[in-house]
C-alpha cells in the first residue's frame, strides 16, 4: 500500500478500524489507490454515518422522547 495511503489511514482511526474488520480492502487500496473515495463510502454506511441514517436516528429519537411524554402525561392523570 502506498505510504500517503497509510498516513492517510493513520490520521483517520475510524477508517483503519473499517479495514482491520474488512481486509478485502488492503488488496483494493494496493491495486487502486483511487478507491480511497469508495472506502470512505462504504465506512460511513458501515458506521451509520450518512445523511439518510442520521436523520432516521433522529427520528427515533423524537419518537421516544414523545413517547416518554405521553407516559408522563399519563402518569400525572392518574
């Protein structure tokens, strides 16, 4: 691999995490050091890390919060 990708992959631990769990992309990122773009893809999703997951969890959130308010409301009737 080449040394700008190792420093690259020292400075971000998330990613040399991602390819410790999958090692396919040693081999990738040695015969294409272009496929830094694609790793960085398929991490974020791995992670839950893009926009679309980001806003489902927050959804879920709101939900439970509104959730232990009406328990709460329901509580305080009784």
């Amino acid at each position: 691999m080449r040394k700008e990708i190792i420093q690259y992959l020292d400075q971000r631990q998330d990613l040399k995490y991602f390819i410790r769990i999958h090692p396919e992309w040693y081999k990738r990122l040695s015969r294409n050091p272009n496929d830094l773009q694609a790793l960085e893809r398929v991490a974020k999703q791995y992670y839950k890390g893009t926009i679309l997951q980001k806003v489902n969890r927050f959804q879920e959130q709101i939900q439970m919060a509104q959730m232990l308010l009406g328990m709460l409301s329901i509580l305080k009737e009784e």
